[in-house]
C-alpha cells in the first residue's frame, strides 16, 4: 500500500466516525454494556455491575472526543 492510499483509507475512516451521534457511539456495543445515561455514556456492564469511576471517566474522555468529532463535520 502507497502513502496516497493509505492516507485515502485514513480520511474515509475519519469521515465514517464523524456520521456516528456521540450519544450512539457506545450503544451499539450491547456485548460489553447494559445501561446507558441520558447522553448514552454506559453506566452499567453487560453483567448489571456499576462501571467503575476509572472506566466511566476515560468512556466521558471517548464521548467528549466523539462528540468534538461529530460537531466538526455537522458545521463544515
């Protein structure tokens, strides 16, 4: 694979996760997560135990940068 190709498939992927709404990023991981909050950040794994505030916070880091992501397509 060549460097254009490469930075083609780099710029498709990109444009792909910025279609993704920040609140259905995790949502459609039903194999790890049960329960969500109102901005579909998963409070509960798929067992039923409370996530972690450790996990909770880095899963609020991913939205944030999802959500960043998903306004900067919706605006250009």
């Amino acid at each position: 694979m060549d460097f254009t190709e490469e930075r083609r498939r780099i710029f498709s992927e990109k444009m792909a996760r910025m279609s993704i709404k920040p609140q259905d990023m995790f949502c459609r991981q039903t194999g790890l997560y049960s329960s969500f909050d109102s901005n579909g950040i998963p409070t509960h794994d798929v067992s039923g135990n409370e996530i972690s505030k450790c996990i909770a916070k880095k899963l609020k880091k991913e939205w944030l940068k999802q959500e960043k992501l998903y306004l900067s397509n919706e605006f250009a």
